[in-house]
C-alpha cells in the first residue's frame, strides 16, 4: 500500500519532537450493499474510504491526526500535526528499521464481492423477500439486507513493527413486520461471517427469511412479559451477549486502567460460578470478529478469560500493554482510519457444560425461556448492564408455553456470573453478525454460547 | 470555500446524461477531540475529512455510491458506480429528485469563524479546567474518567440538474465529562455536557455540576421492589423518547406499513396537553438547518396538536408516492448515504410547572435520570417500552433514596396518553430533540 521508504520517513516526521513512540495505520475499504424493502431493490450503495492515521505517543499523551491524502506530503502533514502533542524536545533523526511480520489470516475467502454480479446479490434479496411473505398472511412487510466489505490494512511503528491486514466479510440479514389483532410486531435474523461470497454456499436464505417472520407471528400472541426478579434460560448461541455486557467490556484493560470496572484488581479471584469458561479469540477462521492481525498489528490470539470460574486475565491493546510491560493479547482494534485504537472484543464464547438443555427447563418452575436476543449496554464502573429479548417464552412447570412481548432484561455482571447455575452442552455461535459501540466507535464482533440458567434477572416487562 | 463545495456538486449534477437525474451531496469537515485524564493530556486527535455521495435515477431506477475523497478521478468513478448500481434497482415511479419549490430559506447564522481561531492549548485548558472543577467540587469524586473538548465545522452543498443548489455550513463545540463518585465498594457515575456553536457558549460550571450530582446522588442506590407507579422522566430522558417517537412519524415508516400512527391522521393520540413540532428554522434548535438534505428549504412542521395526530414527515419519495409535498425533511447520515426521512428539531411545547414543581404534584413515584438498553427494549414498530433505568425515588413530592438496577415499562402509545404534566424547563440538547420534564401516570417498574 506505501512504500517501505515513504513509511520510515513519515515515522521520522511523527518523531521529530521527542516522542517515545509513533504508529502509522493505512485503510483501504471497499463496501456495497443493496436493501430490499417493500417488495423492491431501493437501490444498490458502493463505497470506498482510503486513509491513513498517524499516532504520536509521548510519556501518557497520545497525539493523533488522519488524512484521506495518502501522498507523502499528506502523511507527513498528519504526522506532524500529531507529533504536535510532543514538544518537549528535538528527537533529532531516527529512521527506523521495519521488519515485516506475517501472521496467518484465519480464514482465506474464495469468492470476492468484485467478482460477483451484482445481480447475484439482488437475488438473493428477492429469494428472501419471497419466503418471509411466504411464512404466514399475517406478513405484512419484509426488508432484506445484503452487504460485503474488504479492509485491507497496513501497521507499521518505531518499533519497527510492519504488518498487513486483509480482512471480508459478508453479511445478510430479514426483518418482518406481521400484523394482527394487538398490532404490530417484528422478526429479524441474519448472517454474518468474515468470508467472501462463498457464505452462501452453506447459507439457508430462505430459511433465515422464515426464521424472520416466524419470529414476528409468533409474537401477534404474545403477552407482556412479566415485570421482576425470574429465573432466566437463555438459548444457545446469541445469548451470549450476556457475557459480552456481564464481563466482556469489564475485562478490558483501558476500563480496568481507569479503574472504571468492577472486575479491576480481581485476576486470581473467583468471578463467576465454576460452570464458566470464557474465551475470547480473535483467530476463529469465518467468525464475524476474525482477523489476522489486528489494528495494531499484533496477531490475533485465544485468551482465556475466565477458567473455572476464575478471572485469568483482560484483553489488552498496544498502549494499556506497553505500560503493564506486558505483549498485547491482540485486541486492539478501531472503527477506521479516523478513529484511535482501543480494547475491544473479538469472538467472545462460554464453553461447553454438560447437562441437557432440555432439563434446564425442566427443573424450571417458573421462569422465562429466552431463545433470541438483540443489543445490550453495560455501565462497567456499577456492572449494572442490560440485554434485549426479541423471542422469549414463559417457562410454568418445567415447560416453554406462552410467547413474551420484548422487553429488556437487566442485572449486575459479578451477581449474574455467580448466579449461572447450569451451562448444558448444546454450544453454538451466533450467526447474527454483531455490531459492538463502545466511545463512539462500532466494530464487528461474534458471540456464542450453550444454553445456560441464571437463577434471577429483573426482567423488565410489566406484567404481574 | 463552501460556493467551492457547490462548484462540485454542480459540475457532477451538469454531468447527467440524457434521460437521467443526478445529485451530487459534497461535506467537508474538520474536527478535533481532546481528553485529558489525570491533569494530562490523554489524546488529542485532529484531522480534517470529505467526501461526495451520489445520487442516480434513470428510468425510475435509483443507484447511489459514496468516496472519502473528493479528488476528481475518484468522484468520476463514484459516479460512474452509482450509475451502474441504478441498473439493478427496481423500477419505482415515485423515485426522482427534489426540485425547488418556492419556500424561502430562512436565514440562519450557525457559523462562528472564531471557532477555527482558538488554540489548541486554550481547548485543552478548557477540558483541564472542567476535570478540576468536577474533582475539586465534591470529596465523593473518586475520580474523573475522562474530561472532553471536542468541535468540528462542517461544510457541505448539494446541486441536482433538477433545478437544486444549496449549500449550509455550521461550527459546533462541546465540552463533556463522565466523573466515578464513592469509595471502593461502591461506585456511581455521572456525566455533563455543554455543547454550543462557539467556545462561548461553552458552561463548564454547568457541565461539572451535573456530573457531580448525577453520581453523588445515586450513591447508596438499592435495587427497589417491582411496583407500578408515577414515572418523571427528566430532560434528557425526554430527548430519548421523541426520538423513538421520530421514527413513528416518517412518512415513509407509514407507507411501508411500519408507523403505530398509520391512518390515524386527526385522532387523539395523546393528552390534549400535548403538543409536538419539528422545527429546524428555529435558531436555539441544536439541528437548525436552513436546507434539507435534498436543498429544499427547512419548514415548521406541526406533528401532534394538543393530542391529536397533525401529519406526518416526507422527503421527496415519500412524498410523492403518498401524494403530498416533501415537507423538507430528508435527513442523511453524511454523504456516506442516500436521504431518508427524519426530525432535525423536534421539542414538546412546554407548559408552566419547574421540574420541582412537577415532583410536588406527583407526590409519590420515581424521577429517571438515566435510562439504558433503548436499542435493545424499544421496539418503535409494536411500541413496547422497556429500558434499564437509575434514579431516584419521589416520596412525598420530594426526591427521596436513589435506586439503580430497574427497568421501567410501558408502551409508546400508553405513555402519550399517560402524559399528565411537562416541565416548563425546555432545554436544546444535542441532537435532534429537545429535552423538557414531563410526568407520566403510570409505567412499570421491575426490580427485586
């Protein structure tokens, strides 16, 4: 993407003024996407975004400039711009040695999007479009949703540091609205994955599209969900944006730096019930969070999160790493070119147990059984965090029986670790293609999980 | 510089070919964003960025593609993508671009050059300033998380070979803190704002005080029992909820059969206290805008007339397939996309009680200040209503014991209805809503 000479220039520009460390990113983005809605292509959209960042780090101040001028004069404008933060003397000339890294992508895509007719994508739409209104008469509006990206990456750093990141991914997803006798009500599900076209090879789009709209039939004779503290069985896969809010964001180092997390100065100590392993790894092939490297040129890893119900340790990016004197655990990732890095989530997972997820129900008394869930929120300084049902049933004798309204469920993340009293070995990812935002900034991430029981969580309907 | 913005839109609008609409929305920006931590500097980031978004219609086909660039090859090739792209969509008569129509612009001053003259070591004294007011202001204060400045002046034109060409430009700055108040069991957290269109208008006094009573009163929350009862939201929790409400009102949600409001045009569909406008030309509103997205002229739009359903908001596809003028209400995320429908300046009229006041009449109930989880448990097409929530109880029309950890319920169509009081404390915050307190009869609460 630049030339080895251009980059060691524009390091030596950001360092001219006595900063310790200096960084340059460079993005590529190609997108398209085509929205189907209301029984029509609304049209097709193409982007492209290119640019480079350049960070400047000197003793806890980080300066940083963007440019979407890629020439050398553009770079070095940005990098003097954020050697600007560091002015406390003359760094004199450093050219710094650049040796280049490899790590090994997860996952190699066999069909790009460019390779694709565009005809092919608006296909696929009207499939789905096709099969939603095929669900039920009570269908009475169906958008479909396809995009792709490539992001190609480059990281290069005073400590010598060059990397290069090539990232796709594919992504589709059904949203329904049916209509009945109490209104409305809405169905979505989708796909995400770091893959090319090929996704659809093994992709059901008509079956997602059903998924969708039964989802919104179903709940035409749904009642409100009950209103207080109930034992809780969350379905395996999506609901694993329990954990992402519970203890995801609580694990990283730039809250735990802050001490702005309720799991600071924890690692050692028993943080959840012993049913719990928690793995956060950035390496897993066709995940919807997977990459080779990340935004800092570090390569992906599998951390450990908790083992056993034990903290092991948090996710860590270059910067909170540095001053731990620790190596990076690879999670340092931003939103583009424009943005700074910082600790985030790549595919966050609890393990397999070993008990039936049948059973969990059926030692239910009464409880709610939650079988889809949408976004969530945390506050990682309280752990006070919430997540959203979209498909959820009340569970009276051991039995699923009536379809719930959504509401948002809300608990604190250390209470509800602990309170996990079952994990069953039915483990599967999520397939939805998650956005996390955190400051501003969204990145994709993946989730997954088996069935599980948390023994109480305020459920926020309001029914009795 | 922006009439050089509008030269480029209009040179790739002149570029149509026979038989084909064409748009060109051309932004340029430049923006700053400093925080500092611990009496330093944490980060400071600076950068200025553009880009073209494209806008095609040939034989009721519509195509769009963006850049983050505005250089001359990359523009073209922009074009010539979103040309393409309009081969696949589906044939729609109702697709085409605006073309003026006859309402005047009214004249708004959003600009303030003086913002591009302040210093960068003047901004990071500000942000400084606001974390050691927050720290020095209550021993409660563990410490700050971060303490922000933050302003960007942005310019951007749009041109169609339709007849458009318009172009706005506007400066905005802010100033923002989150602070952690309580010892090492507990923790709160609170934050403030103040946000302008010039460092004057800047209060950080402001800004510190509300974070530091944000926090400091919800030390010692418990999470209460499930109860129904009255419900306060306070300004900003108000700001939240019309933006749910913004989204029911789209014209276009009501033709794609997505609107709880559809063919209720002239019910009751709130108190007959209640009164709602989106009004852009209005110079306090923090998204006053004299154009559209699409450069027709901003309007007054009357939305709910003391309880009863007025219209809705339409840009020019939305329009023309319901058959009624767009009512200049195209909203786009940047040029990144095409225009959909949506407020810029959407406020409550506000009657005559102080928030304190309101407490009083309400006697028993509970004040939200914070709500969470709004993308997770709102749902704007079947109107359930759930969302996390911190505050603090009333008892006796006063505020009484902070409580955290609890959700509150209802529908958006049962809390119009439910209205009994708005606050007379109307405040512009960002975004496009303003925040005012009003007073809802009953809503449930979950907890313990």
């Amino acid at each position: 993407m630049l030339e080895e000479t251009v980059i060691q220039r524009v390091l030596g520009t950001a360092l001219r003024t006595g900063g310790d460390f200096a960084e340059i990113f460079v993005e590529d983005r190609r997108s398209s996407s085509a929205h189907y809605d209301d029984g029509k292509v609304e049209e097709l959209t193409s982007g492209r975004d290119r640019g480079a960042g350049v960070r400047v780090v000197v003793g806890d101040t980080t300066g940083y400039a963007h440019t979407a001028d890629l020439s050398e004069t553009g770079l070095r404008a940005a990098a003097e711009a954020a050697s600007g933060v560091a002015r406390g003397g003359d760094g004199g000339v450093r050219v710094v040695a650049l040796e280049r890294q490899h790590a090994t992508a997860p996952y190699e895509p066999t069909v790009l999007s460019e390779d694709v007719d565009k005809s092919r994508k608006v296909e696929l739409l009207a499939r789905a479009d096709d099969a939603a209104r095929s669900a039920g008469m009570a269908v009475t509006q169906v958008s479909a949703g396809y995009g792709d990206s490539r992001r190609r990456t480059l990281v290069a750093n005073s400590d010598g540091l060059l990397a290069t990141g090539d990232v796709v991914r594919t992504r589709f997803g059904v949203s329904t609205v049916a209509q009945g006798d109490t209104g409305m009500q809405t169905g979505y599900e989708g796909v995400g994955r770091t893959m090319g076209f090929e996704m659809f090879d093994d992709v059901d789009v008509e079956g997602i599209a059903r998924t969708s709209a039964d989802r919104a039939i179903a709940k035409l004779a749904a009642r409100p969900a009950p209103s207080g503290l109930l034992p809780v069985v969350i379905g395996a896969g999506r609901g694993a944006v329990l954990f992402h809010e519970a203890c995801g964001h609580g694990f990283e180092a730039d809250a735990i730096e802050k001490q702005a997390s309720v799991y600071h100065g924890r690692v050692g100590e028993v943080v959840a019930s012993p049913q719990v392993t928690l793995v956060d790894d950035g390496t897993m092939g066709r995940q919807w969070g997977a990459y080779a490297i990340d935004d800092e040129g570090r390569p992906a890893h599998r951390n450990v999160l908790i083992d056993e119900g034990v903290l092991t340790d948090y996710m860590w990016d270059l910067l909170r790493s540095r001053k731990a004197g620790r190596l990076s655990s690879g999670n340092g990732r931003r939103q583009s070119y424009h943005h700074l890095p910082m600790v985030r989530m790549t595919n966050t997972y609890l393990l397999a147990g070993e008990e039936d997820p049948a059973e969990l129900v059926r030692q239910t008394p009464r409880g709610v059984y939650v079988a889809h869930l949408g976004g969530g929120q945390v506050n990682t300084a309280t752990g006070d965090f919430v997540f959203g049902m979209t498909e959820a049933y009340l569970i009276e004798d051991g039995e699923v029986t009536e379809p719930l309204r959504d509401a948002n469920l809300i608990g604190n993340g250390p209470e509800v670790l602990a309170n996990i009293d079952a994990v069953a070995n039915d483990f599967a990812m999520a397939e939805g293609g998650g956005t996390c935002g955190k400051w501003g900034q969204s990145v994709p991430v993946g989730m997954g999980q088996p069935t599980l029981r948390i023994t109480g969580v305020t459920v926020g309907g309001t029914a009795a | 510089m922006t009439e050089e913005l509008l030269d480029l839109a209009s040179r790739v609008a002149a570029s149509a070919r026979a038989g084909e609409e064409v748009e060109a929305y051309v932004a340029r920006g430049q923006d700053t964003e400093i925080v500092v931590y611990d009496g330093g500097i944490e980060s400071l980031s600076s950068a200025t960025s553009e880009g073209v978004g494209i806008r095609v219609v040939v034989d009721h086909r519509q195509g769009f593609a963006y850049a983050g660039s505005l250089d001359d090859e990359v523009v073209a090739e922009t074009l010539e993508e979103a040309r393409d792209n309009a081969g696949f969509g589906s044939p729609d008569e109702h697709l085409g671009l605006a073309s003026p129509d006859g309402v005047a612009p009214v004249d708004l001053d959003l600009w303030r050059p003086e913002l591009a003259d302040l210093t960068t070591d003047r901004k990071v004294e500000m942000a400084l300033e606001l974390e050691k007011r927050v720290k020095a202001s209550d021993p409660r204060i563990r410490t700050v998380h971060s303490a922000d400045y933050g302003d960007a002046m942005v310019e951007a034109a749009v041109a169609t070979n339709t007849g458009i060409a318009a172009s706005h430009r506007r400066s905005s700055c802010y100033v923002s803190v989150y602070a952690l108040a309580g010892d090492g069991d507990e923790t709160q957290t609170g934050g403030g704002y103040s946000v302008g269109r010039s460092p004057d208008d800047l209060d950080i006094d402001e800004a510190a005080d509300d974070a530091v009573e944000r926090a400091t009163r919800l030390l010692g929350a418990r999470k209460p029992a499930s109860a129904r009862l009255p419900v306060v939201l306070d300004t900003r929790i108000t700001t939240t909820l019309l933006r749910v409400l913004s989204g029911t009102l789209s014209g276009e949600a009501v033709l794609k059969g997505r609107s709880l409001f559809a063919n209720r045009v002239g019910e009751q569909v709130a108190v007959p206290g209640l009164t709602l406008v989106d009004d852009p030309t209005n110079p306090d509103a923090y998204g006053a805008a004299a154009y559209d997205s699409e450069g027709l002229a901003c309007r007054r739009n009357a939305l709910i007339s003391e309880g009863r359903l007025q219209g809705f908001l339409y840009n020019t596809y939305a329009g023309r397939r319901a058959g009624v003028p767009s009512t200049a209400s195209a909203v786009r995320g940047g040029f990144k996309s095409p225009p959909g429908v949506g407020c810029r300046a959407l406020s409550l009229e506000p009657g005559a009680m102080s928030q304190e006041e309101i407490l009083a009449e309400v006697g028993e109930g509970l004040l939200v200040q914070e709500v969470t989880g709004v993308h997770s448990g709102v749902n704007p097409i079947s109107g359930d209503f759930s969302v996390g929530a911190e505050g603090l109880m009333i008892r006796g029309g006063a505020l009484a014991e902070p409580v955290r950890e609890l959700t509150i319920a209802s529908t958006v169509q049962r809390m119009l209805l439910d209205v009994v009081a708005v606050g007379n404390d109307l405040e512009w915050l960002p975004g496009a809503a303003a925040g005012v307190t009003i007073a809802i009869a009953e809503m449930s609460m979950g907890g313990a």
